[in-house]
C-alpha cells in the first residue's frame, strides 16, 4: 500500500484530542492554520512554560494509523484524532525515518520532520494505562517513543484525508530521531 493520508485534525483550544475536518491548511513557519499549536514560537504549554521564545518544532504532529490498530488489539480503543494529532497516516513508518525527512502531503504542501512527539501524562488521563502502551524498549533498552513524529511546515497548502504521501529523505548521513 503506497502511503497515504488517512485523515485530518485540528483543535482551535489546548485540548488533548482534535476534531476531525475535511481538510486543513498548513502555513508555512507556522503550522495547521487555526490550530492552537500553531505558531512560529512553542505553542504547548510545557514547552512555553520552559521558553516561549523558543522555536516552534511541533508544528504539525502526524501519527501513524497502524498505531492504534495495535492500541485496539491490546484493549485501547484510540482512533484518529485523539491522541491530538494533526495528520493520521497509513503505509509510512514515521517512527524509523530520519530527521529531515521531508514529507509531501497532496499536490502541495510540505513537512520536514524535526522529531519524535514525547508522550505526557495527558495520555493516562485519556485513558488509564494507555502510556505504558505507547511506550516500548527496543532491543538495547532503549525507549521507543510510539506516539508519532512532529514536523515543521515548509510548503502550504491543502491536506485532505487520501491524499498522497511522497516521501523525501535527507542527505547522508542520517540522523535517528529524537524527541522534541
């Protein structure tokens, strides 16, 4: 299956999950218009309360759909949108792509991935349980981060849910990804 956009959300408020639209804009440098992450500067609260000056990393978070067929099979009913993601993806492993991985969404607009989305205690209280979930070690024990990649906007335009993904890798070396 070639990758593609499985669905689209925004929230105009601070809260965990997103409303799912038809589709959404993104601007480049800022992120989903209308989204309260949405910003140039750290829009979530952690990171403003540590540095509001601080650059916008996170302004486009994408989660994988295969994610919480996995959360289902183990008792977790999430679907997409409520664990706050702006794009839901199928048929991309956005956990094992380099930093600087450009990804292009449709016809037009563009992400470049900064990092990996580092689950907070938001999640428990969504649903009991859910963090040790979402969190794994791999083979050398080291934490694996499943809660989905953040990116910043470099093209706009439309997202819509079936639109393409293109997927660009950086140049070598590549950079594992790390949480931001």
């Amino acid at each position: 299956m070639s990758p593609r956009v499985l669905a689209v959300h925004r929230s105009s408020s601070h809260s965990f999950s997103k409303f799912q639209e038809d589709s959404i804009t993104l601007v480049v440098g800022l992120g989903v218009e209308g989204d309260a992450h949405a910003g140039a500067t750290v829009k979530h609260r952690s990171r403003v309360a540590r540095d509001p000056s601080a650059p916008n990393l996170r302004q486009v978070h994408l989660i994988h759909a295969e994610l919480f067929d996995e959360l289902v099979e183990r008792d977790h009913a999430v679907f997409p949108g409520d664990m706050g993601e702006n794009i839901t993806t199928r048929g991309i492993e956005l956990l094992s792509l380099p930093a600087g991985t450009r990804l292009r969404l449709g016809a037009e607009a563009e992400v470049e991935v900064t990092g990996l989305r580092n689950p907070c205690r938001q999640i428990d209280r969504f649903q009991p349980g859910l963090m040790a979930k979402v969190l794994d070690r791999d083979a050398n024990g080291r934490v694996v981060r499943k809660t989905g990649v953040m990116a910043v906007v470099r093209r706009g335009g439309t997202v819509r849910a079936g639109d393409a993904i293109v997927l660009q890798l950086p140049e070598t070396p590549h950079h594992p990804l790390e949480p931001v």
